[in-house]
C-alpha cells in the first residue's frame, strides 16, 4: 500500500496537541524580500524541500519533477529532504524556533495553522495573483487561511467514501447503502436484527480519528463561535449527541468503539463483521490483498453526511517559513510543485485527489474506463464529492482538547454515567474553562 497518508492519519496529525508556548516568537515585519539565499555549488540559489514520508515510493517521480524544474530555473538548486511522518511535528518545530527551517515544507493546513498564529509563514495574498489562487478548488485554498490570510498553498487530497459489502446488505433486505446518518441508524437496526452483525464502526477513543466530531459539523453543529467558545450545546448539538448515545445504548455499535481506533474498523469490515466502512478509496487495494473475498462483494457509494450535505476532505499543502532567504525561488517551486500538470500526475501516481480545478476535471477523475475496477469507480465517487467537500473541522487552537472534551462526554453518556443534556454542558463547560 502507498505510504500516502489515509484522511484519517492526516486528520490526527493535524489533531495533535501541540505545546507552541516555547516556539520562539516569529516577528510580525513586511515579507522578506529575494537575496542570494542558500548557496550551493555554482553559487546557485538553494531551495530546501521538506516531505513527509514519499520515500521510497515516490522517489523517481520527485527526483524527475525537480530535475525539470531545475532545468527550467538554472540559477536554483532544490535539496529535497524526505521526513518521516512520526519525526515531522518535532522537526519543524525545532527547526521554526531555531530559524533553521526549510524553504519549502509539505504540512496539512491543521498543524500549519497552529504555526501560523505565530506568524511562522510567509502570507501568500499579495504574492500569488488571484488568477493563480482562482486554479485551486476555492474551499481547498480557504483550507490553509487563517484570519482572512493565505499562509499554505493546496497540495493533493484524500476524502472517504462508504464502502459496503453488498453481500451482508442483501442478507439484510438492505437495497442500497445509507446516504444520511439517519438512514444509518435505521439500517444498522436491520442489519443487526437479520444478521447479528453490525453495520458499521467508528472511534470514540480521543487521540483517534475525528470522525465523529466531523459529523457534528454534517449534522448542522457549530463547534465554537466567533470567540472560540462552544458553541455547540444547542438542540442541534444535543441531537447529535442522542444520536451516537443511541447507536451505542441499542447495540447497534460495537462495545469497543469506546476503546478501539479506526485500525479496528478496517478489521472488522475485512472480517465480514461489519457492512460498512467509512474509509478513503485507497483501502480497497488492502482489502483485495487481505480479504480477497470480502474485496469481491465490495463496492463503493457517496460519503454518509447529515442535513447540511457536508463531505469531509482532507488537506495536505505546502507553506513557505517567513524566514527564508529565497522567498522569490521557494514560491516559484511551491507553484510549480502544485500546478495542473504536476498535481495531476502525482494524483494518478500516488492514487490520490488534486487540489486544482483544471487537474480534478481530467477524464481520469471523471469517467470510469471500460473494464472499471472498484478502485477506479471509488476514484470517481471521490472526485465527484469535491463539489461539496471541505474541512470539517474548522482551523482553531487546541482543536485536539477540543476532540477529547466531547469524546470522553459522550463516552460517559453512552455508559450511562450522564444523561445527555449533563455530557454536552459539561465539555461545553470544559472547553470554555480550559487554561
């Protein structure tokens, strides 16, 4: 399998608490202007490029990419530096406080937001022209702003969509999967009365997925207002709230959803336990290699959201530290990493979305060959849902305590240790007094 993240895994990067008291203070000056840069060999100009974990998967492609545009740019040298997914949070921390950073890093807009409150990145408003900006799906560029600024320019993307075993729906009576979270309850009851299984898992455990939290915000909830406080101890919120304590208290989910992360939904799905999972397209080729037979009776249909029609997507981008010494040279490369042409070929490659519109409405995305395999409708279904898909979770400080202060209340409520009205007023609660 690709070592390109699945949304989940990009959504908890992006989740992670992250202690930024100690990152030295970045000022608040005009953009630097172009210098001499780095020097490298031939007193070239020296882009240092940071990724996360595309080696050795996408070496060739990265090291034919830089060639050309080295080519195209003589007086520019690129040094790509790959970095484990594991190591990259405290790289780039270490390497911002201490000035050091690279010219170029490849983020998500989450954990790049968290640094561009400290006026880490270079703004991109008045150095990329609205005609470029206008390339980008206009809810992916917004993605990466914080307080009305650009500080990331979008790079490829993963949304999930439902995949089900169709086998399990027919023993169930079930003619088609569920598009809305209600018709998933409803479902899930028939489901579990025909077959005794369940008809889908997700994760209530707080450092996992935000799966869950998402669908807050499909169910038609504000998670904090203006201020950043709650905002979602309203009839709405309390709905959601029911919802989950429901599926949970009815048996319609199972008991580990309080303790097990979404690595246990992939299991159960491949196991013939559950008939839905909730995943990005990328897992029908690790469902084909572990569960050939389950993989035979898959298919694929749109993401399950709530009254707001809400698809999640999730974002990885590239951002420019304000402190680079070849500004001019590291947007030049940024742009030319993401343009139509480039996102495009990486997209088919790496088995991913890209983030421009010329790109997203290329007949790969667009129409299924012939002889369509389940990955190559999933591709289509997934392409189709960047009309409505967007970050969920909105860009915030402490956006992790956040996750937790509404999971381990609702965990409560689903162990009947609260009722719902005292789980959601005490994380609303939580979240407002939090330090």
């Amino acid at each position: 399998m690709s070592r390109i993240k699945t949304w989940r895994q990009i959504g908890i990067f992006g989740l992670l608490g992250v202690c930024l008291s100690w990152l030295v203070s970045c000022g608040t000056g005009a953009p630097p202007t172009a210098s001499n840069g780095s020097s490298a060999s031939g007193g070239k100009q020296e882009v240092e490029f940071w990724t996360m974990q595309l080696q050795p998967d996408f070496t060739d492609y990265f090291n034919k990419l830089i060639a050309q545009f080295e080519q195209d740019n003589p007086t520019v040298k690129i040094r790509w530096v790959d970095v484990p997914w594991a190591d990259m949070q405290r790289k780039i921390l270490t390497a911002v406080s201490a000035k050091t950073a690279p010219d170029v890093v490849n983020l998500n807009p989450d954990f790049a937001s968290q640094l561009a409150q400290r006026n880490a990145w270079l703004t991109l408003d008045e150095t990329v022209s609205r005609e470029v900006r206008d390339q980008y799906l206009p809810n992916i560029w917004k993605a990466s702003t914080l307080n009305d600024k650009s500080f990331g320019i979008p790079w490829y993307l993963t949304t999930r969509v439902t995949i089900y075993n169709t086998d399990l729906l027919k023993q169930a009576g079930v003619s088609k999967p569920p598009a809305t979270y209600a018709e998933l309850a409803a479902i899930a009851k028939q489901i579990k009365d025909k077959t005794g299984k369940y008809a889908f898992f997700t994760t209530f455990v707080p450092e996992d997925s935000g799966e869950v939290l998402e669908s807050f915000v499909q169910m038609g909830v504000d998670l904090v207002d203006a201020q950043g406080k709650a905002a979602f101890n309203t009839p709405k919120g309390k709905a959601a709230f029911q919802y989950w304590v429901d599926m949970y208290k009815n048996g319609l989910m199972p008991k580990e959803a309080l303790t097990e992360g979404h690595r246990h939904a992939i299991d159960l799905y491949q196991q013939g336990q559950t008939a839905i999972l909730a995943s990005g397209a990328e897992f029908l080729n690790t469902i084909a290699k572990n569960a050939p037979t389950i993989a035979k009776a898959s298919a694929s249909a749109p993401q399950i959201t709530g009254e707001t029609g809400k698809k999640n997507v999730a974002v990885m981008n590239v951002v420019i530290p304000k402190d680079t010494d070849v500004p001019e040279a590291a947007l030049k490369f940024a742009l030319f990493v993401t343009n139509d042409a480039n996102q495009l070929s990486f997209a088919k490659a790496a088995n991913v979305l890209p983030s421009t519109v010329k790109a997203l409405q290329d007949s790969y995305f667009q129409a299924a060959p012939a002889n369509a395999t389940s990955v190559d409708n999933a591709r289509i279904i997934s392409a189709k849902q960047m009309q409505d898909a967007e970050v969920l979770i909105p860009a915030m400080k402490d956006v992790k305590q956040l996750q937790k202060v509404v999971y381990d209340n609702l965990q409560a409520a689903m162990l009947g240790q609260k009722t719902v009205d005292q789980a959601i007023a005490d994380a609303a609660d939580q979240w407002n007094q939090r330090a």
